[in-house]
C-alpha cells in the first residue's frame, strides 16, 4: 500500500466508526458511561453508515462523492441541531 492509501484508510475509518456517532452521544447521551459512550458512538456510526449506503443505493445515486455529501450534511445538521 502506498502512502495515500493508507491515509486515505485512516480517514475514511475515523468518518465510518466514529464521527457521526461521538457527534450525536455527545450532543444527546452526556449521562452515559465511558464504555457505554464507546458502544453506542460505534453502533450509531455504523448504523448512519448503512442507512446512507442504503439510501443512495435505492435511489441508484450510489457513488464516493454522494457517500461523502451525505456524511457532511449529516454532520452539519447534527452541529446545528440544539438540546
């Protein structure tokens, strides 16, 4: 693997298992354990990153670009929503 690549891995791990889900526990879940923060930050990731992959499939849009829109909107609208 050449250098690129292996960032490239990195990055797209970090988006995949962990953003969207630290987002949305640290925004609604602040009363949770440590270890319960930890599960459910990579449960909730991989759940959004189905569903993502799910609906672009069905609406035949599938591709990186779209898969990237879709993580980024999702995180801006998690950042604006307020508790």
């Amino acid at each position: 693997m050449e250098v690129l690549e292996i960032i490239q891995v990195i990055l797209a791990s970090f988006l995949i298992f962990f953003l969207t889900g630290y987002l949305i526990v640290k925004k609604f879940f602040k009363e949770l354990k440590d270890i319960e923060k930890f599960v459910l930050i990579i449960g909730i990731s991989i759940c959004i990153t189905i569903l993502i992959g799910l609906i672009l499939g069905f609406l035949g849009i599938f591709n990186l670009v779209n898969s990237l829109i879709s993580y980024f909107i999702i995180i801006i609208l998690i950042l604006i929503i307020k508790k």
